[in-house]
C-alpha cells in the first residue's frame, strides 16, 4: 500500500523536484527562505552552488569595480590570498563617485541588511565552488534567498558569520 503523502510533503517534492530538474534551487523564495527549508525539511542547497543573497550588502575587499557577474566569481574564487567571501552588485550607484551596476568582491565577514532585495545583491560561493568551478557545478548554478533582516542569515548560505 503507497503512503499516504500530505499536501505540504507533495508540495515540497515537487519544488525540490523542480528546482533539480532546472539546476536551480532558487524555488523557496519569500520572507523567509532560511525558515522555510527547516519546516519543509529540504535540505540545503548543492554544494556546487552560489547563493544569491538580495537585499544585503559585505565589506568589499576592492573597491575596483568589474563589469561582469562571471569574471567577479572567478576573481574571488581565483584570489589568490584567499580572502575573497563572495561578490557584491548594487543595481544602481552604491555610493557617490562608484560606477553603477558593477561588481566587487566581498570580504569573509559578516554581511549587512539594508535592503531592498532588488537593489543590491551578496553571491556566496557554496563549498564545492572552485578555482576548477568558478561558476558553480552545474555551470551558473545557484540559489537565490530572500531573507528578512529580522532572520539568522545561515552559515550555509553565507559561512562568514560570527
């Protein structure tokens, strides 16, 4: 006899269903992504993913802008130091005198909500993110949160937390 599955389960296998037949897990969106995953019980993101989280910012590690999302993913996991956390975007101009919409590399520190999820962007590469994959396994794979202020920002969506 096949189990009885309630709606909530069924919804949650088909986003989880969804999301991997899309290579994207950026399904469990709203304001509270970080809540939801512990209540659906859906495990956290591939390992080979980049998180995408809107409407925080980091601590830039260089104020020299790049042009594009893909060449910033491979300067910061590329960094030779090894002090790069992630990649930061503002839609428009985050402070007087910066280009607008450019990219900049994040500091491993915590990050900072501000808001709105729209306007500026963090991406965190996941732990299996590499020189060798720079852009995430498969390529461009990544989840996007949206995560209220209010709300724990998870070590596994951004692992420079205090």
């Amino acid at each position: 006899m096949a189990p009885v599955l309630s709606a909530l389960s069924l919804a949650a296998a088909a986003a989880v269903a969804t999301a991997a037949s899309n290579a994207s897990w950026g399904l469990l969106r709203g304001a509270s992504n970080a809540s939801s995953v512990a209540v659906l019980g859906v495990a956290a993101p591939p390992p080979g993913a980049w998180n995408e989280i809107g409407g925080y910012y980091c601590n830039l590690l260089s104020y020299s802008p790049i042009d594009t999302l893909e060449y910033a993913k491979y300067a910061c996991v590329c960094d030779p130091d090894g002090a790069c956390g992630g990649v930061y975007q503002h839609s428009g101009q985050p402070w007087t005198g910066a280009a607008r919409g450019k990219y900049y590399l994040c500091k491993k520190e915590p990050l900072t909500c501000e808001g709105p999820a729209d306007v500026q962007v963090v991406y965190g590469a996941g732990p299996s993110v590499s020189c060798s994959w720079w852009n995430g396994i498969p390529n461009g794979a990544k989840t996007t949160w949206s995560i209220n202020c209010s709300e724990k920002v998870h070590s596994w969506v951004w692992p420079h937390t205090r």
